[in-house]
C-alpha cells in the first residue's frame, strides 16, 4: 500500500462548521491523501478562508443547475490521477484516524475487488430507531460481494454508498466511470456494473464514519421517489434484481427489535415510515405515467427534470 496515491472527492454545498472538521480529520490520517477535490455548487456559498486554512484543498466551482449526482462526481474523477479515489458527502465525518487505511486495504486486497464502502454509525442526535437501521445496514462484519452472492443478497449485492467509498481509478475508467445523468444512486448503479463485470464491492466494517439522518416521512418520500426513478432508468443493473424484499425484511427485524427492547410505541413510527418509503419508491418506479407537475412534487431533485 506504500505507492499508492489517494485522492478525496467531495461534492459540497452551502458547507458549514462541520465540513473544516472532515478536511481536518482526513488531514489527520495515518494513510496520507495526496488531494482533497472540493466540487463546490455555486461560489457564493463557499468559505475562501477554508483554502487558505488547508493547502491540500482544490476547489472546482459550478452553478446549481450544473449539478448531478453522476456528472459532478464523474467530472471530479477526471480530475483525478490518483490510484484510489475516495468519494465522500459534506456531512459524513471519519470516526478515526485509519478510515482512508482501511479502505484502501479493503479496496487493495483482491485485484478483483473495485470498491470498498465504509460502515455508517449514527451521529449523536439519531434517533433509537435510526440507530437499529444503522446496524441492519451497516453491520461490524466486514464482506466482499461478487456475482455468486446475488442469490443470497440480492439487490444488497449492488449496495454501495457514495457517503464514504474507494474505487480502483484504473477499473473505474475501464468500465466508463459514473453514469453521467443520475438522480439518485450513481454509486449502485456503478456498483452494478462492477458486479455484472465480473468484479467485486468489498464492504469495511473497519473503515468508519459517522453519518445518520432523521428524516421525516415525506423526505423519505421524496428520497425513495429518486431512487425508484434511478432504478427504473436502468433496468440493465436492476430488472429481476428487486428491492422489495430487503425493505420488508428491515421492517419485520425493526419491528421484531422493538418489542425486545419494550419499545413498542414506537411501532406505529416505523409503520407510516415504511409506508411512506414504499410509497415513494412505488411511485418512482413508475414515474413514466406521472404527470410532470405530479413527477416534481414527488421529487427531491427538481433541478434533474429541468430539461
């Protein structure tokens, strides 16, 4: 691992306190990254002190409507040189010192392996019932996935999270890179095609960092809406692979898990949560016999439709 040059690229908009705290802590880890890509939406928002503050920044800006999930990060990547490119989100915050070590050991293991994803932990204000999603999705056992595995994982075999992952530059750029135009999702996508290439996504319980969210049921609404649309845009990485399933078996173990902990109230929550997701992801799925006005309502990504 001692040749091996790391470059972090992290879309960013409005980015407040906590993002000099990322910058500070990947600064600090005991693998040495060689560039932190800053892909920045609109100029504006963006905080100059923070360049001069950290030399190891470089900070690529672009409007609003120039944003998408695939283009900004595939654009990103070109700019990279690096052998590992470590793809993050402005709120995620390594938990230690050796998150960028392990991904790159996860990552570098196996020739085979493309990806390597790093296990999410709840933040200080999750709520008890994101804490148990956290752990169902993000378990303390490390695993790589290959074409073998979709029988048992099914749609779980393409999981991968853009939250905090490495991707080999050369594989990356043999297989095309990102999808270009994503709503949603262009990291499971790619991992898709990783997987149907023949290659495979290594998931690093050892490799942390915390990340949670306590959304509300429309933004989970809104969410699952994007992710069906993703879903339905690319049936060559999902036709027969389908979701369903893994949403149903979260929900039981939730709901399971609950009852253990004498924290029954928080059932109905879960329910109208779950109805919510699946309503949503129904609808995406589906967007096709939408009308427009219906379509941009249900989605949390307008910009996307703007033609």
């Amino acid at each position: 691992m001692e040749n091996i040059k790391v470059d972090v690229i992290i879309p960013a908009y409005h980015p407040g306190k906590e993002f000099s705290t990322l910058i500070e802590r990947l600064t600090k880890q005991t693998f040495p990254i060689h560039r932190i890509i800053v892909m920045n939406t609109e100029e504006t928002y963006w905080n100059k002190e923070l360049e001069e503050k950290f030399s190891i920044l470089e900070v690529h800006h672009l409007k609003k409507q120039e944003f998408d999930h695939g283009a900004t990060r595939a654009w990103a990547a070109e700019l990279s040189d690096a052998d590992v490119m470590v793809f993050m989100t402005q709120d995620a915050l390594p938990a230690d010192k050796s998150l960028i070590e392990n991904l790159v050991k996860a990552l570098t293991e196996d020739e085979k392996t493309g990806a390597a994803y790093a296990r999410q932990l709840p933040n200080e204000n999750c709520s008890f019932v994101e804490k148990y999603t956290r752990s169902f999705n993000y378990p303390d056992r490390s695993a790589v996935k290959t074409k073998d595995d979709l029988p048992v994982y099914g749609i779980k075999t393409f999981f991968c999270s853009n939250v905090c992952a490495a991707y080999k530059r050369d594989i990356y750029q043999k297989l095309g890179g990102f999808v270009r135009k994503a709503i949603f999702n262009e990291d499971m996508i790619y991992a898709g095609r990783l997987i149907q290439e023949g290659y495979a996504v290594a998931y690093a319980a050892d490799a942390k960092v915390i990340h949670s969210h306590n959304y509300s049921c429309m933004q989970q609404f809104h969410r699952n809406f994007d992710l069906g649309v993703s879903q339905a845009e690319h049936p060559e990485i999902f036709a027969g692979v389908p979701s369903e399933g893994e949403g149903i078996k979260l929900v039981k173990k939730t709901i399971n898990y609950l009852i253990q902990k004498r924290k029954i109230w928080l059932i109905p929550g879960v329910i109208l949560q779950s109805g919510c997701k699946y309503a949503g992801y129904l609808s995406g799925k589906n967007y096709r016999k939408l009308p427009r006005k219906m379509i941009l309502w249900c989605t949390m990504n307008r910009e996307y439709w703007k033609v």
